[in-house]
C-alpha cells in the first residue's frame, strides 16, 4: 500500500536556535530528516558556530537548495563559491560560510547537520 506523508516547518518536529543568527527547523519525513535553515545578515561560520562545534572549518556535506538571499562558501583551499535564490548546491567539508547582503538566506537542506 502507498503512504503519503507531509510534515510542515511551521509544527517543526524540532528547533535549534542555540546559534547566533541562525534559525533551524527540521522535519523528519519519510525516514529522512529536512531542514530549513534561515540565516540572518552578518551570519559566518566561522564566529556564529565554530565556538561551538570546535572545529577550524565545517567538517559537514550540506546537500540543498536556497530559496531567498545569498550565502558564500569559501573552501580551505581558497575557492570561493556564492549562490543565491533558487540554485542548488553540494558543499563538501572543510568550509567557512556567509550570508552576503542584507536579507535574510533561507535555505533547505536535505544531507548535513548544523553543530550538532
């Protein structure tokens, strides 16, 4: 038999805001877990969630799609990548990243985790 699930953001089964200017909400939907993740201007890894996770880089594959604003990924190795408003991206780890601008990124995510 067909199964049919929908889950919204706005019952999230889970919120994080435990980092600077940034707002998770995930949805676990057949088996697998969705995150929109909204980024606030003057948002960067590298100060909002480095203290926290520990690391010098992201050591995360992000795997989404942005829906407003504009972020930039910069490598360890200096190449430097920004999207914006309806382009999907692959991020490997070893990065730092930014809101550039001044709106808000939304982004959804569909592999990676954010410090946890």
């Amino acid at each position: 038999m067909s199964s049919i699930e929908v889950k919204s953001f706005s019952n999230a089964d889970e919120v994080i805001t435990s980092f600077p200017n940034a707002k998770i909400e995930a949805v676990n939907v057949g088996g697998q877990r969705v995150l929109k993740v909204t980024l606030q201007p003057g948002w960067k890894w590298s100060r909002d969630v480095k203290p926290a996770v520990g690391t010098e880089s992201c050591e995360v594959t992000h795997l989404g799609v942005i829906v407003s604003g504009s972020v930039k990924a910069i490598h360890d190795d200096g190449t430097a990548v920004t999207y914006t408003a309806g382009d999907a991206y692959s991020i490997q780890p070893g990065h730092d990243g930014m809101v550039v601008g001044d709106d808000p990124a939304i982004v959804y995510e569909f592999a990676g985790t954010w410090g946890e």
